[in-house]
C-alpha cells in the first residue's frame, strides 16, 4: 500500500508539467497507462513518457485504454518506447 501511494505521489509530481496541456480526459488515460506500467523496471519519467506519447498518437474518438490499443499499433509503441528512453521495450 505504501509503495502504490508513493508511486502516486510521485507521478503527481512528474506528470503534472507532463500533462499540463492536456485535459483532464487524457490525464486519466496517461494515469491509467502508468499505474499498469509500473512493473515494467522504468522510472516514473519514462513510463509517463510513454504513456503520454501513445495518448497523444490516438485519436480523439478512441474508447480502448492505452494499455489496450497499444497491443494493435506496434510499430507506435515501438516509437514511444524510443521517444520515451524505455529501456528493454
């Protein structure tokens, strides 16, 4: 419990300037996409990197998660991972 709150505060401090531009839709998505990367040995930095490269590669009218399309568009995962610094990805 006390590492999930740790890890949250952390990506509130990390995401913020992040996600400043974006509404709070997108933040969801990019908080979501982070809580279920968070086992993946990235930092915080990284993974929000990511998560918000491939919310910003789907449309607007999107309804899967980003966990969830990003399972369809390798070669965008491929570019995020990249863009992002990911490590072993």
């Amino acid at each position: 419990m006390k590492k999930s709150m740790a890890l949250i505060a952390l990506l509130a401090c990390v995401a913020t300037p992040v996600l400043a531009d974006r509404n709070a839709d997108d933040a969801k998505w990019v908080g979501d996409c982070v809580v279920d990367n968070k086992d993946q040995g990235q930092s915080v930095d990284v993974v929000t990197k990511y998560c918000s490269c491939m919310n910003n590669e789907m449309s607007e009218s999107e309804t899967r998660s980003i966990t969830e399309w990003e399972k369809a568009n390798p070669k965008v995962m491929e570019k995020c991972s990249s863009q992002a610094g990911w490590k072993g990805k």
